[in-house]
C-alpha cells in the first residue's frame, strides 16, 4: 500500500473582503499528532475570529474529521475536507484561520474563500510518497565509490549512510519494486565488485515529482 502526504509544514495568507485568512498544512501521523497540531495553531492566533478546519489522519483515507468552528454550517470544514480529498493526501491536516474584517462574505463567498486558501496551502506543501522501501547495504573497495555514488546522483538514489573502513559502505533506500533493478544496476557497473545485503523494510516518504 502507498499513500500520499505532505511534508514538514506550509503555510499561506491572503486578504479577501478585508478578512485575514491564513492556511496551515502539515504531516500529521494519527488523529492524536492533528489535533496537537490544531492545537498548536490556535495557540499562535488565538485572537482569530475562526479557526476552521479539516484532516484525514489515517493511511487509507477512513479517518476524517472537519469543523466550521462558528461558521455556517457547511461553509469552511467540508470545503478544506474536498480539497484533502481530491488530492488523496492521507495523514495531512489543513488548517484555515480567518479574522473577521467587517465584510460579511455570505454562504457561497465563505465557501470559496477557504476551499481556495486550503487549496493554496496544499498546492504550496512538498508532496511525498509513503511506500515499503527497502534498504540495501553496498559494500565497495575505494576505487568504486566515485562510479558509484555518481551512479546513486544520476538515478536519484537516497544514500542513508556512509561508513569508511577498511572498504566504504553505504546504506541506501530504494522503493520495493525498485530494488532487483538497482542491485543489478550496480553489480554491472562495478564488474560483480559490491557485496549488496538486504536490511530493513519499512514506509519511507520519497518526494513527489
């Protein structure tokens, strides 16, 4: 199973109507990391006339939750909820702040004003792909280490680790289907001259695009 999210955290502001809105997107692993994570966003405003909001906190996409926090109904959780979902973005949490500046927007100005700043906030977020990645252990004489981590650039391979003994090895993380094309990839190169174990399996964010 492969799942996408975002990482780390991005935030947007605009002005519309003289209304404050600022979006807050961030990874959040679990319904209890959104909430902290809410919690700390209200922290930062907490002299906002709103803080809607919206996150699907699970891997499959079961686990959502919304608010208008004194909205109309319908107005802001449920837009910022169709934005997470037509991005399929799982274990993201989408935050809109909103400070009233005298303008009443009505139903449908509402609606698309925190559609479009959750939008903003979630087009402007690093998009990462969780998936199985498997870790190889390659093990060189000096002589191959510049062929090899030339190789490692130009596929855009992710080096974990680097230890230098008596032969330098490298600990890297590849996508689980990738991980026969790599191994043979690098015995070519080398001439049969890497030994290559398989570690750890386990998720792992590879950025998108």
């Amino acid at each position: 199973m492969s799942y996408l999210s975002v990482a780390g955290e991005h935030t947007a502001e605009r002005t519309i109507e003289k209304s404050r809105f600022i979006s807050y997107v961030a990874h959040t692993a679990g319904e209890e990391e959104a909430r902290a994570y809410l919690a700390s966003v209200r922290k930062l405003h907490p002299l906002a006339t709103h803080v809607c909001w919206a996150y699907i906190s699970d891997q499959i996409g079961n686990l959502q939750r919304f608010s208008d926090d004194g909205e109309p109904q319908g107005t802001a959780g449920m837009p910022i909820l169709g934005v997470l979902k037509a991005k399929e973005l799982r274990e993201t949490t989408v935050a809109v702040v909103r400070y009233f500046g005298g303008i009443k927007l009505g139903a449908g100005g509402l609606t698309r004003a925190y559609a479009s700043l959750a939008a903003e906030g979630v087009e402007g977020a690093e998009k990462v792909l969780y998936t199985i990645c498997r870790e190889l252990l390659i093990e060189v004489d000096y002589p191959e280490i510049t062929p090899l981590l030339r190789h490692f650039e130009e596929r855009g391979t992710l080096v974990l680790n680097r230890e230098f003994g008596a032969k330098a090895l490298f600990t890297v993380a590849v996508k689980e289907e990738e991980k026969d094309g790599l191994k043979a990839e690098v015995t070519e190169l080398l001439n049969g001259k890497a030994d290559i174990l398989e570690g750890e399996s386990y998720f792992y964010p590879f950025p998108v695009g």
